[in-house]
C-alpha cells in the first residue's frame, strides 16, 4: 500500500488532521447551536401548562400576603414591587380574571 516509511507519516498526519478537524467543526457547529437550541427549550417551557399555573399559584400566594399584611405600608410595597418584578415579562392574558385584576391593581398602584 504506502512504499516508504514517508508515504506512512504522511498518511497519519492526514488522518490526525482530518480528526482534529471534524473535532472543530463539530465545536463551532456546537457554539453555534447551542444557543438557539436553548431559546427553544425556554420558550417551550415558558408555554407549558406547569409553568403558567406556577405562575398563577405564586400569585395567589403574594395577594393572600397582601391581604393579610394589615395596614403596613411597607409590607404591601414591597409585595407590588415584588409582583412587578415577577410578572414584568409575563402576559397576563394568561391568569383567571381574578388574578388578572389583582396584577392590575399591583401594576397600576402608586
């Protein structure tokens, strides 16, 4: 097959290029990827069932706080900023009119 032991060397530095290579490009194929395969998975999750209800029940559970706070004014400013920060990405379109309402009262409230 190879004639001198040069046409061996060579052919072994081909082989050894050609690996080292494939091993880059599948990294730069990676690089490139891996973001946009993230941003799906995140958007995936981000309309799941499980993440919107996690959304209501942690809502539910900052207005009961609220409500349950008294008449401490810094205790419900710090839940509206809370649920501000929260739910400042988040549509809420999505939750039952009631916590629709309350979200508004939240957003709205000075």
């Amino acid at each position: 097959m190879f004639k001198s032991a040069g046409g061996v060397v060579l052919a072994v530095i081909a082989f050894v290029t050609v690996i080292v290579g494939m091993t880059e490009l599948g990294y730069q194929l990676d690089k490139h990827y891996q973001p946009l395969q993230e941003q799906v998975r995140a958007n995936t999750f981000a309309q799941s069932q499980t993440f919107n209800e996690g959304m209501a029940r942690d809502l539910q559970n900052l207005r009961q706080q609220y409500y349950t706070a008294g008449e401490t004014d810094q205790q419900k400013e710090f839940i509206r900023d809370t649920v501000r920060q929260r739910y400042a990405a988040y549509d809420p379109a999505k939750l039952p009119s009631d916590l629709a309402l309350f979200y508004n009262q939240m957003t709205n409230a000075q």
